[in-house]
C-alpha cells in the first residue's frame, strides 16, 4: 500500500508545484491583496464598489490585447495607438457637442478609420520585426505618441476645423491640456445601472464587454481564429499549410487597435475628462500588467486572464496607498509601491517567459540529440 501511495502524493506535489509556477503572479498578488485590505480598513461595500468602477471602466481596453497574444504576437504595447484614436473621437464629439451615448457613437464611429489606418501600419512594421514584436510596438507608441502630438496640438484650428473656442489654447489653435467629458461622463454606465447592497453594477457596461468575450469566443472558432492560431504556433508550419501569415498578422492588429479605440472611450466616458496629451501614455502599460498579473504569459492569455487581472490589480491600486499611509504614515509610499509592481510584473512576465523558451529549446536540443545517439547506436 505505501509503495502505490507514494508515487500519487510525488505525483500531486509535482502537480501542486508546477500549478505555483504557472500562476506565481496571481499567487503573488492575492497575497498582497489579502495582507493590504485589512490594513487599508476600507468597507466591503466602498471596496466592492470601487473594484465594479474599474472593472467596467478597464475590461475593454484589456480584451483588445488578446487578438495579437493568438496570433503570437506577444503583449501589444501598440494599442496605444487605438487609445489615441479614441481620444481624438472623443475631441470631434466634444467640439460638435454631441454628448451622452451619442457622443460615445460618434467618436466610436470617428475612431474606427483611424484606428484601422494605424493598426495596418502597426501590423506592416511588425511584419518586418518578427520575434521582437513587443519592443517594436513599444516604439511604435512613443513614436506615434509625437506624431498625435503635433496633430492636434498645431493641426487641431488651422488645418482640423475646430469650432468651440472653449476647446482652443488661447493663442487661437491647438487643444487645451484638459478636455471636459462633464456632459458624457458615466453616461454609458449609468444607463441600466443597479444597485445591489451599495454597490453600483453598471448592466450596460458589462453587457458591452460581455459582447466583446462572446465575439472573441466566437472569432477563435472562425476560419480566420484557427489561422491566427496556427501562426501563433508556428509560422513556418502555418505557411505551409497555404495560410498568408503577414496577412493575418496585419489583421490581429487591426483588430486589437480598434478595440483599443472603443476601450478607451468607455474609459474616459467613466472618468468625465482627459488629459488631452497624456490620457492614453500609460494605458498600455497599466493594461498589459492587469492581463499579466490574472495570469497570462507573452504566448498565452484568456477571458478569465481579464477579469482575474483587472481584479487583482485593481484592488492593489486601491488599497496600496492607504495601506502605505498605515504603515508608514506617508501615502505617497503606496503610489510608488503600486507603480513599482506596474513595472516589475511586466518584468517578470518577461522574464519567466525567456527562461521557460531557454529551458524548452535545450529540451529539444538534448531530445534530438539522444535521438541521433539512438538512431547511430542501431545503425552499427
């Protein structure tokens, strides 16, 4: 009896290790969260009101990186340049003074051109970076970063009409440095709002972002879904199998930067105003490490990923600067602490991705290896 038990309680903790190293990140933060809530000492219903707020305002934007992630693409840092199409949607609609769910349609509808012009742009130039995608789209979006710069800070009055002065700097063109949503602001998430025990649950918000989870379900069972699939598997294997790569690269991307565009609307919609030139400089960032801490890795992520993260993440953000006033009596030590696990978690992604790529090439260099030890042992 003792000889049969043993090799299933090894084989258990063998399970309950390797469960750890998949998800040391979400393990991690759990852990932060579960010591930082009560030291916080928020209320169960200001805390689960809070964490609904951002879950509603966030989801969308960090479903818009899963496309790339099938396609092999790792995270795309370039959905900053769907934020910034989003957010000049949202300037045409403050200026033609189209407020309420209206206003989200007509910048959803002026975001989505944009949005496909940059994400084929996106998609060409990582074409010709392939297995260094993620560092290119990051220098994508500093890049484009000037470029929405210069567009609406010198081109927004002269050559863009711009009708509302109130919209203007004072020497006559250019965006002032913050952009007022009053009108618009929870417009989406109000509408069909419910209270349940003090807790604001936004229907429509959420039935949006539901849409979007079911048409990512839906577009992975596609013939299309199954190409990215295989692209993101192999490339090679996919090219061979007749399937245009480059192409369905340029359409993963397209498709991630226009949900970007969408997902940034919600997101300032709930918010009520914009930094015109600095709203969308962090979204990506904040975005890549909410679906990192739920558990994603570069070469794999999930709907459950998203909600996990957006969670997890969200919560920490919440509770970190009060926990930081507890404990040391300076706030400011959970602002920095919260933007310091922003960057390391992406580090760490990194990182344990590298080392688990290293560990399995060498697998198939010492299996290929043993095969033609066996392959010149049976010749002689």
């Amino acid at each position: 009896m003792k000889k049969t038990n043993v090799p299933g309680s090894q084989s258990f903790g063998q399970k309950l290790l390797q469960f750890i190293r998949n998800n040391t990140v979400p393990i991690m933060f759990i852990l932060i969260c579960a010591y930082c809530i009560p030291q916080a000492g928020f209320s169960w219903s200001y805390l689960l009101n809070e964490v609904m707020t951002r879950l509603g305002r966030n989801a969308f934007l960090i479903l818009s990186l899963l496309i790339p992630v099938m396609a092999g693409m790792g995270m795309n840092f370039g959905m900053t340049l769907g934020a910034m199409a989003g957010e000049i949607g949202l300037i045409f609609a403050a200026d033609w003074q189209v407020w309420g769910i209206p206003g989200m349609i007509l910048a959803t509808i002026v975001s989505i051109p944009i949005s496909v012009a940059l994400g084929v742009m996106i998609g060409k130039i990582l074409n010709r970076s392939k297995g260094r995608e993620m560092i290119t789209s990051y220098m994508i979006s500093f890049t484009m970063n000037g470029v929405y710069q210069f567009v609406v800070l010198f081109m927004m009055g002269p050559i863009i009409p711009i009708v509302h002065d109130s919209l203007k700097l004072p020497r006559g063109y250019g965006i002032r440095n913050t952009v007022s949503l009053l009108s618009m602001r929870q417009s989406l998430d109000n509408l069909l709002a419910v209270q349940v025990g003090g807790v604001k649950i936004p229907v429509l918000t959420l039935l949006i972002i539901g849409l979007a989870c079911l048409f990512i379900v839906w577009f992975r069972k596609t013939k299309l879904g199954q190409d990215m699939r295989a692209v993101g598997q192999d490339m090679e294997v996919a090219r061979d199998a007749g399937i245009n790569v480059e192409r369905t690269r340029v359409i993963s991307m397209v498709i991630s930067t226009v949900f970007a565009g969408f997902g940034m609307i919600i997101y300032l919609q709930n918010v009520g105003n914009f930094p015109t030139y600095t709203a969308h400089t962090q979204i990506g960032m904040f975005a890549i490490a909410a679906l990192l801490v739920g558990g994603a890795s570069v070469d794999r992520a999930s709907i459950g990923n998203v909600f996990l993260g957006v969670i997890l993440f969200h919560t920490m953000f919440i509770v970190a600067p009060k926990t930081g006033a507890a404990i040391t009596g300076d706030s400011m030590i959970g602002e920095y602490f919260r933007v310091f696990v922003s960057y390391a978690v992406i580090t760490l992604a990194l990182v344990m991705y590298e080392s688990k790529k290293r560990k399995n090439k060498s697998l198939a260099g010492q299996q290929l290896a043993a095969e033609q030890a066996a392959e010149e042992e049976a010749s002689k």
